[in-house]
C-alpha cells in the first residue's frame, strides 16, 4: 500500500498540536476536569450557606439572655480560640441541629464585630 508523503508530518503535527491545545487549555485556558468543577461548586455552596446563616447567628447572640458574660468570654479568649467559644455559647449550632459549625462559628466572630464594640 502506497501511502503520500504528507501523511506522517501531518499525524505528527496533529498529535503535537493537540498535545498543545490541551497543555494550553488547562494551564491558561481555564479549563477543569469534572472532579475539580464539583470541588469548587462544593465549596462555594458552603461558602454561600454559611454566608446566610450568619444573620441566624447574629440574631441568637443578640436575643440571648446571658449575651454580656458570652460575649467577655469570647473577648478574653485568644483568637485562636475565639471559634470554640463562640461554638461553646452555642450561636454556631444551626437550629435542628445537634452539633455547632465551625465554619459558622468563625463567620459569626466577623459578624459580631467584638473589636469594634
């Protein structure tokens, strides 16, 4: 079988033009595999739920009878250990549920605003 000249340049230049599209896609093209798209979705719909539940946490801070003594606890405590106190007082435990969010416990920190009061 005769084959043309041509024919092993061009399969030679398709493979390596396709090996660059996609090292160029992926790097600087933006493109992503299914697996990290799902990982980016994930956290930002966590981002955006703890976003939502932070007015909540507020609200429970602000109605709560013992507030002054939980807050100066929060105060004294490092910053480090800020989130446990605030998950301690019980302001990041989502109503219908039994155990507190870390994630919410910091966002609420930031929503409390305890350096500028």
């Amino acid at each position: 079988m005769n084959t043309p000249e041509w024919l092993k340049p061009g399969i030679y230049g398709a493979l390596i033009g396709g090996i660059f599209v996609g090292v160029v896609g992926f790097s600087w093209g933006g493109w992503m595999t299914g697996g990290s798209a799902d990982k980016m979705a994930n956290a930002m719909s966590r981002d955006h739920v703890i976003a939502a539940l932070v007015p909540v946490c507020v609200d429970m801070a602000r109605t709560d009878a013992q507030r002054a003594e939980k807050i100066t606890a929060i105060k004294e405590a490092s910053s480090f250990k800020r989130k446990d106190a605030v998950m301690e007082a019980g302001w990041a435990t989502v109503p219908g549920s039994q155990t507190p969010n870390k994630d919410l416990a910091q966002a609420c920190i930031e929503g409390l605003n305890l350096d500028g009061s």
